[in-house]
C-alpha cells in the first residue's frame, strides 16, 4: 500500500527499477557480449535519458512523498524528492545516459568478468546510486549505500586475477565500510533518543549544539571518505587505474557527488540551521584536499591516475565552497550562501559531464593502444580525430578556461569567495583570502 504518492517520484522509482530489470536480464545471458552490448547497455542510456528529463521537469515541483511497504517490519520504505533530489538526479541520468553509450562498445571487449554480469553489476550500481538520492529514511539510505558499495567494488575488481586490482578493490571496500560505519553513527545521533529513523523524525529532533556538532562531524567523516577527502582519499587514485573506463567514469562522475548530496542533506535538512563553525571545517579539509589534489595530479603519468587526482581536486573545490555556503548561513547572510550553494551545484553538475569525458577519451586510448603513459603517447590526434578533439573539450572545461561550462562555476564561486570580507569572523576572513591567493596561483599550472 502505497501511503502518499507524486507523478515525478513514481516516475522517477520506476526508471530506477528499469535498471534493475535491465541489470537481471543480463544474467539471463550472461556469456553473450552482444546481447549486453547491444541491447542492454543501449536501454539503459535511454533510461538515464528519461531519468533526466524526469528530473529536470521536476526541479521547480513542490516535495513528494512515497511510502512502499517493503524494509523492517516497523519501518517501512520511505522515499521523497524535493528540489535537491531532482539536481542530482538529473547529474545522474545526464552523465549515466552518456557513459552507457560508450559502455556498449567498451565492454564488448573481455574484462575478466562475465559481460552479463558485468552488465549485472553496472544497472545495480546506477539503481542503488538513484535509491540514495531518493531515501528518506535511515534504512533505505544505509541498504542503498551498501548496494552502491558493494556494486562498485565488483565493478572495479572486474579483472579479478590481476593482484594489484584486487588489492585496489580491498583497500577501496574498508574505506567504503569505514564510512559507512560513520554515517550509521550519524543517524543514530540524529534520531536523537526518538528511536524514529526516517528523516521527517530526524528534521524535528532539534538537538543540542553538541549532538548536533556530533552528528555532522561524523556525516564529514563518512561522506568525506566516498567523496575521496584528504586523509581519507587513499583509495580513489588506487581504484580508477583498476577500474575499467566506464566504470571510473561512474565513479568520479556521479558517486562522489552521492557524498556531496548526503552532507548537504545532513547539514541543511536534517540538521536545521548550521553552525558557522562548521564551515570553517568544511573549508579546511576542502582547500588543503584541493592543494592535495592539483600537486599531486601534476607529477602523474598515468592518465587515469592524474584524473583521479584530478577529481581529489574538484572534490576539495566543491567542499570548500559548501563551508563557505555554511559559514554565509550560520552568520545569517542568506543571499551569499545561495550564491555559494549555487555555485557548488552548478559545479558538481559540470564536474561530472567534464570529468565523465575525460575517461571516457583516456578509455579509448587506452582501449585502441592499451598504453596509459602519457609519454608513451603522441600523435593520436591523426588516428583519434574525435576523441582527440572531444578530449581537448573536457580538458579546457575542467581547466576553468572560458566560455566552457567548468569556467562559470568556478567564477561563481570566486565571486563567492570575493564577499567573504563581510563574514564578521576574522579566522574566516583569512582563510578565505588564502583560498582565493591559492587558487590564483595554482590556476596558470593546474593539470588537466
């Protein structure tokens, strides 16, 4: 029985279990790599293509609920999609339909793992990334989080018998669990003694500053280690060289953005109204993950390695300026802190169309010349005409040059970052100009 239902969230859970349909049907077959590459990856980019216009027709919609009897017996199955929701839903179904379309061609190829099953794993992956977005309680967000884990780690460990991408796919499993055991600590403080774990009982829980401090330190801690934060960031420039392009494409693209969503779900829903304080953390560890990234993407050779530096980087951007959108509301300046919080949003949009591109192309070299070196390569521009020129595009785009998309996020955030004068917070007037003096300094040198 359903309780309360919306046209765009019932939509929305249908595609998604479009991909579980489709994820199944490849185990009916799953020797067949025509079948998978022709049939099923093709269906499922044309559900992400669905799953975007859904989301996009949503995004002005007013909050719905639904409520599926299925969970524990005396916690049902909560889902609801509000503006926020549709955002990254349409991040996902945008850059899913995308990476599907090369996923069809790129996995007829063998990768050690079964394709049907591969094909399995794949929809599991984007279904399960699609359940967090839509979860509004604590059960169905933990079980999708796990399925999303689990998922992508299989994913990653695709070519199983190769050592070192076992031990890729280990290292990036503990920090996942890791995080997950922080988030479950998370919720369990933000139930605040009601023993009520869906989120509507979290949003009326109103607790004290330090449980709430508690609680969203611990949410940093476990959303930060998927997002690929500093010190938690150690598994993601081991996973993307295991992981097959596609795959990685998924990863960079749109998982790390489901930690994005979840610490904005946490700090200014569940939570309430922010404490500035917590900002000034969030700038923290997003600015010295961001210097992290960008000099250490700058000595790699490798491609996939630099990309997942790379995105080490931009991850630390978009952090950085969700503390500043914190700081702006925990001091009552509104209209900043949505100027910050579009900046982050329209950010995390982009990164994941720019960077989806990039292992998309370093996909194809990598699948046309098997050779990862960037000094091994030269020259593919007269054999590679497209993904030369396609990549070029990704590259300028991630480098913030203009008129490309990676550009006006960036200027939005620095436009952010220039009114951080009027935060009356000294310490945070000086970490602001440090960001704004280092990002200027990185930018002439800064890898793509």
């Amino acid at each position: 029985m359903i309780a309360a239902s919306g046209s765009s969230l019932s939509a929305a859970l249908a595609l998604l279990a479009g991909w579980g349909i489709i994820g199944l049907a490849g185990l009916a077959r799953p020797r067949s790599l025509r079948f998978a590459g022709r049939t099923l990856f093709p269906l499922g980019a044309l559900i992400g293509l669905a799953l975007a216009a859904v989301a996009a027709v949503s995004l002005a919609s007013p909050p719905e609920r639904l409520v599926l009897p299925i969970g524990l017996p005396d916690l049902p199955l909560h889902l609801r999609r509000d503006a926020l929701s549709s955002v990254f839903l349409l991040l996902l179904g945008g850059a899913a339909t995308g990476i599907s379309v090369f996923a069809a061609g790129y996995f007829r190829r063998g990768q050690g793992t079964p394709p049907g099953l591969l094909c399995f794993q794949y929809h599991v992956f984007l279904a399960a990334m699609g359940c967090v977005i839509l979860a509004d309680d604590a059960y169905g967000f933990m079980v999708a989080w796990e399925a999303m884990a689990v998922s992508s780690f299989f994913l990653v460990t695709s070519q199983h018998r190769i050592p070192e991408i076992r031990q890729a796919g280990f290292l990036y499993l503990l920090i996942a669990h890791v995080g997950a055991l922080a988030i479950l600590l998370a919720f369990g403080v933000l139930q605040g003694g009601s023993w009520q774990f869906t989120f509507d009982a979290m949003r009326a829980a109103h607790l004290d500053p330090h449980r709430a401090a508690a609680a969203f330190l611990l949410a940093l801690i476990g959303f930060g280690a998927k997002a690929g934060l500093v010190p938690l960031h150690v598994w993601l420039p081991e996973a993307h060289p295991a992981a097959p392009s596609p795959v990685s494409a998924l990863m960079s693209g749109i998982m790390l953005k489901t930690a994005l969503y979840g610490i904005l779900r946490v700090s200014f829903d569940l939570l309430g109204e922010p404490a500035w304080w917590w900002g000034l953390v969030l700038l923290s560890t997003g600015l010295l993950s961001a210097l992290y990234g960008v000099i250490f993407a700058a000595a790699q050779t490798d491609m996939k390695r630099l990309l997942a530096w790379s995105s080490i980087e931009n991850v630390g951007i978009l952090f950085t300026g969700l503390g500043l959108a914190i700081v702006f509301q925990g001091v009552g300046m509104g209209a900043l802190a949505s100027l910050a919080l579009i900046a982050v949003l329209y950010h995390a949009l982009n990164h994941a169309f720019m960077k989806s591109l990039l292992f998309l192309g370093t996909g194809a070299v990598l699948h046309a010349t098997g050779e990862r070196n960037l000094g091994r390569l030269g020259g593919l521009i007269h054999r590679m005409p497209w993904v030369a020129w396609l990549t070029l595009v990704g590259a300028l785009a991630v480098a913030g040059l203009p008129p490309l998309n990676g550009f006006v996020s960036e200027w939005l955030l620095l436009q952010a970052f220039l009114f951080a004068h009027e935060v009356p917070k000294p310490f945070v007037n000086m970490l602001c100009r440090s960001a704004r003096q280092s990002s200027c300094l990185l930018r002439p040198w800064r890898p793509t």
